[in-house]
C-alpha cells in the first residue's frame, strides 16, 4: 500500500490528462490511498505567508486513480494520510504487508492542522513537525494495539537533507556541508531509524553506511520474497546490520565499511562514496545571501543555489576533490591527491566500472506536454470531491 507520493506531473499521465498510466496503483500497489502524485508545493501555500492562494495546476490530490481536490486543502492532509494508513494495517493485521508512507512534512509549503500551529517556538517548521511526531507516533500505537509490533518492522527516513536557502523554513544540517539539491553530504546523509521490538535492540547506533535503496532488498528478504534476477539492483539487504548489536556509544574506531554509492545530479556522476572516502568529480555553489532572500528568517521566494546540474554554479574537479568522511564529516579539508593517489584510483576503477553497465531509463519529467496536466472539471482545474470521486 502506498500513502502520498512525489513525483513529476507530467508523469502521471500518458496518453491523456485523466488516464493515470504512472500512478502507483498501475506500478504495483494493490491500495493507493490519499496521495499528492506531485508533491505538497512552495505554489500551494494556504497561509498567504508566501502566496496570494494556492496553485491549482502544481496542487493536487489523488485518492488511488482520482483526482478528489484541485488545490489541496492542508487543515487534514496528514490526518487523511494517517486514517488511510491505520484503516490499511487494520484489514492487514492477519497476513504480511508492505505500507509505504511518505509525508507532505517537512517540505514547502510548511503546514500543520489547526490543533498543532502555533504550539512551537520554532514556527511554522516547528509546528509542522510536531504533527509528523504525533502521526508517527499513531501508526506504531496501531500496531502495538493490535500486537503486531513484534512481527513488523518500522523505518522511518528522510530523502535529501534541509532546504538551507529558505532559512527557518528549510531545517538544518548541522555541521554538514550543504543541502537539498547538492551532492555535499548535508544533501545526502539524513536520519534513519529501524523500530523492531523484540528483534532490533534499542538504544543501537549504526555506523554502517547504508543508502534508501536498501530498504527494496531488506523487505524483500523479510517477506523470503525472490526478486526477478532480470535485471541489477543496487540496494542491498539491511537484515544483517539490523539484527547486530552495537552500543549507542561507539567504543572504538569502527570497521571501514566497504560499500561504494554513487551520487547522481540528473544523468551527471558528481562524487563517489567508497568506504570512509568520498571523491567529488564536480560540487555545487553552497547557499549564501540568507539575509537578502530571507528578511526576518522568512523566505521571500523558493530559490536554490545551485539546482541546475550543469550551470555555472557547478564546478569541475580534475583530479577529484577527496575527503575523508569518517574524519571530517564537514567536508572541510580536501586530502592531498599525491599522498592518497592509491584511494583515488580505486575509487576511479569503481567509477569505471559503474558506469560501464548503465542502461540510461527515460527521462519522463523533461517531457512537457500541457495536455497532460490533471485537470478536475476542464476547463477551471477547480474542485473538492469525496474521495469516491463524487461531488
């Protein structure tokens, strides 16, 4: 089952605007409930902080294959996300089941329901994620409700690091270097938890590095499902690190992990994790000018430094510009390229070898087509249905 989504709109439809030949349900999933096939949008803005009113051509929820709002109401966006969520544990209690939950926090527009704004000290960001808290919190009371616990495994992850452009809107990384869009670890590393009474011991910190591609490959070791063997995965399994036990404390220098990631903007290779190591073949501009975009800590405008994989923000690192991440997770001190001319080739030789057996997918978000867009009731693209479809 799968709650919400993020995607490009213009890959939601094929052939015609209400067709929905790329949404979730025709790719897999036996329920689809409440989801934005789009994703919750700086256009989509409610409050007036940022909009004079919402979008309706980038705003949009589905329930399933239905268009039901065209803009999208916020005040119960969670709340129908969670009842959906709760209803599908509840008809699956007695067999295994997969649930994908993707939240519309923390993201712009930032939104919370009524009972939860204004009750952080961090505004709007704060607010909106005291109502992530508090939903999370309800699907694992579902589950120890129904005694369920002990048998199914919760993760709950993030995809990209803070949006640092937008200021008090956009989290923070901490000491990392750079955010959302960029390839700097701030971009990439984000929090991880596995929640598993009884089979994953608590209080457990992992330094393992491990990618979102992994989670594929652990439920489907956990379900003692066989994925085709047609094609290349490039998760891998998650069972044997969550099933170790480590302390919260790390009480010694940790084993290097092996694992090599590759981190892509667009169909560009940027850098190259291998181990403690990672190399930078070309980096990002890091978000600056907070003051001039940002008066009093709001955002005027959804900016990023630096989204255009080729532009000239980026810059070209000829030989690579190499960290060692286990010892400088800031990214702050480039290592000599003569001293570790060793690391460097192997981690050229893995690049090599990764990128001799790529099979380039296609690029459906470069397609534009406005015959495509959904649209509730053409020509005004204005609506708010029951989720069964009816007015």
């Amino acid at each position: 089952m799968l709650i919400n989504q993020c995607h490009c709109f213009t890959g939601i439809n094929e052939f015609l605007p209400g067709d929905g030949r790329h949404l979730p349900h025709h790719h897999g999933f036996d329920f689809v409930g409440t989801n934005l096939p789009f994703t919750n949008h700086w256009a989509c803005d409610e409050s007036k902080v940022h909009m004079a009113h919402p979008n309706p051509m980038k705003c949009f929820l589905y329930w399933n294959t239905t268009l039901v709002q065209q803009p999208f109401r916020h005040d119960n966006l969670t709340a129908s996300f969670l009842q959906d969520s709760i209803a599908f544990i509840h008809n699956n209690k007695d067999r295994p089941f997969f649930l994908y939950f993707s939240f519309a926090h923390m993201h712009t527009d930032m939104f919370s329901a009524p009972r939860f704004r204004e009750t952080s000290r961090r505004g709007r960001y704060g607010d909106g994620l005291r109502e992530l808290d508090w939903a999370v919190g309800e699907v694992l009371k579902t589950l120890v409700s129904l005694q369920i616990q002990h048998r199914t495994l919760m993760i709950f992850l993030s995809d990209h690091g803070g949006h640092l452009e937008i200021c008090t809107e956009g989290g923070s990384n901490g000491i990392l270097k750079g955010g959302k869009a960029s390839t700097w670890d701030g971009g990439l590393r984000v929090p991880a938890i596995a929640w598993w009474p009884g089979v994953v011991a608590p209080g457990q910190v992992s330094q393992h590095l491990v990618s979102s591609m992994d989670v594929f490959q652990t439920a489907a070791e956990l379900a003692g499902a066989t994925p085709p063997k047609d094609r290349i995965y490039d998760g891998k399994s998650l069972v044997p690190i969550l099933l170790q036990k480590t302390s919260a404390v790390p009480t010694g220098k940790p084993t290097p992990s092996l694992r090599t990631l590759f981190h892509y903007c667009s169909d560009r290779l940027m850098a190259v994790r291998q181990g403690e190591y990672k190399a930078h073949f070309y980096s990002m501009e890091l978000p600056t000018n907070y003051s001039e975009h940002c008066p009093g800590g709001v955002p005027k405008v959804e900016y990023f430094t630096s989204f255009d994989c080729y532009g000239p923000h980026i810059t070209r690192h000829d030989p690579p510009l190499l960290f060692n991440i286990a010892r400088d997770p800031g990214e702050l001190y480039p290592l000599s390229v003569e001293e570790y001319d060793d690391i460097i080739t192997e981690i050229l030789a893995a690049k090599a070898q990764h990128q001799a057996h790529l099979m380039p997918g296609k690029a459906q978000c470069k397609e534009t087509s406005t015959t495509l867009q959904p649209c509730c009731n053409p020509p005004f693209c204005y609506c708010n249905y029951k989720p069964d479809g009816n007015r």
